[in-house]
C-alpha cells in the first residue's frame, strides 16, 4: 500500500479504469464495503431542465430527472449518501416566488442527508433561510458561521455523523466569507470564523475522538482562485484529518477530482460538479472490513 491510500477513477458518465494505491481486484471483494456518495452543489433554484432554446444546455437537468436518476442509483447501490455543497437557493423565479420552500421540499423528497450553505441561500435574509427550513428533514450542516446573535441561533449543526453499514462517517461545513460578498443588512450578526482552523478542529474530533473512518467536507469555500484566497485546494493543503472535499461555489465542472496531499502526507479528494444541477456527483467509497485501506472511485452523472 503506497503513501495514496485513495485511487480516483473519473469520467463524466462511466468508471475508468484505476491508477494507483488499492488493487483494483479487491473493488467487489465481500470483504471490501462499497458506500455510494452522491452530491450536488450550486443548483441555484433549477427545478425545470433548461429550455429548448438552442443553448448548450438545452433539456439538461431538472429535479425530475435528477430524483429519477437517484432512484435508479440507489435501488442499484446497497449503501448510499446524498449531500449538497450549498446555495440552493437563487436563480430563477421559483426562487423569487417561493423563496426557497420548494427547493427543499423537493431536495427532502430525493433523500438528501445534509445540506451546506452558500452565500445565495441568504438571498432572502437570514430570515428567509430560517423560514424555510421546516421544509427540509435534512440538517443545514455549518461549521464556520457563528449564528449565535441570528435567528439561526441553535438552527443547524457544526457536524453529523452518519453510520453506513459498519462505516462511520463524518461530516462538517464550511462556508465562505459573507463579508463583501452578501449585504450585512442579509446575513445580519452572523461571525464568519477561520475555515482552516475550524477545519483542523472539526476533522480531527471527527476522526480521533468519534473515530469516524471517513471525514467528508461540504464546503462552499471555491474550488481554487489566482490569488491567495482560501479554497478547497489551499484547505486539502492545510488539512490534516479529511478524506474528501466536495466542493461549491465557484462552479467548477472538473472531468476528474483533484488530489492533494494533506499535512501528513495522505491524500485528499476534491471533487465539484459545476451548477444547476447538471451533473451528479458520484463517488464510490471502497472500504476493507477491518478499516485499514480504502479507496474512491469516481463515476459523475450527465442529468440528461
């Protein structure tokens, strides 16, 4: 077992073939557990597909066919995840009607397990959000906004843990910096806190004192930028304790995830499925039952 104990496998819309690290006979083993992540990010109020108007995009995505295409991976898969990496909310006029009512009633609809949040999603107000989180059965999971001074005060969740077959898995949020970005008179006294730190600190009480075998970061953060802004790729660099990074908010369509070494040496998986629900993100999870190697796969979904 080299320094990689991840392989990533990537195409948009089939598995390719491994490259490194986990012996790719043992993907199927009885004794290796497969958890089936899927994950969107940024899908900014598309409930229709886009319309048939010659553009590039035309009849793509949609939450009908995204809910259908979930379906059909989870009556396929034993074990699966859904999350999203925020802004769920802004983009097009179910938006400006609803404010973000039916976005999550359909996304508790499709199974989503937790939910990030982006800096659309207080487009309506910090009031607008937390008016509409009865409508979702999944938690907002938010590690860096301190919203003790808000009326989001005790609304969300800094950490979740999932148990997935005999896996543990964690999982925070991370999202980026309001200030300059969204109005104050939106995001009210929200304290926006250090992501590496807050990083740091979630990741490894996840992994050392919950001993989870695979910590998950929903971050909202970018995926990379010119300057020296921080980004998924400067938080893998800083990492010591997270597995994956599914990230959002600078829409980036990746044809295959990004590896980066951490602090320690060990690799971390960033993957990011561009916006508007175009694309489903997938990544497969291999696991030995005594925890020792694991490995991701990597198979995103055209929604077409």
């Amino acid at each position: 077992m080299n320094r990689r104990s991840f392989i990533v496998n990537s195409a948009l819309g089939s598995m390719a073939s491994a490259f490194t690290g986990f012996p790719i006979d043992a993907i199927g083993d009885p004794d290796v557990m497969k958890i089936t992540l899927l994950h969107t990010n940024d899908v900014h109020s598309r409930i229709d597909p886009f319309p048939m108007d010659g553009g590039r995009n035309q009849g793509k995505g949609g939450a009908a066919k995204r809910a259908a295409l979930i379906k059909e991976i989870k009556r396929q898969e034993d074990i699966t995840m859904l999350l999203d990496s925020g802004d769920v909310f802004q983009g097009t006029p179910y938006f400006n009607f609803f404010a973000g009512e039916l976005e999550f009633k359909l996304m508790s609809q499709m199974g989503y397990e937790a939910c990030t949040i982006g800096n659309h999603d207080f487009d309506a107000g910090i009031e607008g959000l937390e008016k509409q989180l009865p409508h979702a059965n999944f938690p907002l999971v938010i590690s860096n906004y301190d919203f003790g001074n808000t009326v989001m005060n005790g609304r969300t969740k800094t950490h979740l843990i999932l148990q997935k077959g005999d896996a543990k898995i964690g999982i925070f949020g991370l999202g980026i910096e309001l200030y300059g970005l969204v109005p104050k008179s939106l995001y009210k006294e929200t304290i926006y806190l250090d992501p590496i730190s807050t990083a740091n600190q979630m990741a490894g009480q996840l992994k050392h004192d919950e001993n989870c075998d695979v910590v998950i970061c929903l971050s909202h953060l970018g995926y990379r930028y010119r300057e020296n802004k921080i980004s998924d790729q400067l938080l893998a660099d800083y990492s010591y304790d997270i597995d994956i990074i599914l990230g959002g908010h600078t829409h980036t369509f990746m044809d295959r995830p990004d590896i980066r070494n951490n602090k320690k040496g060990k690799p971390v998986v960033i993957n990011q499925v561009g916006w508007a629900g175009l694309l489903l993100g997938r990544l497969d999870i291999h696991l030995e039952k005594n925890k020792k190697k694991k490995c991701v796969t990597c198979a995103n979904r055209w929604v077409d």
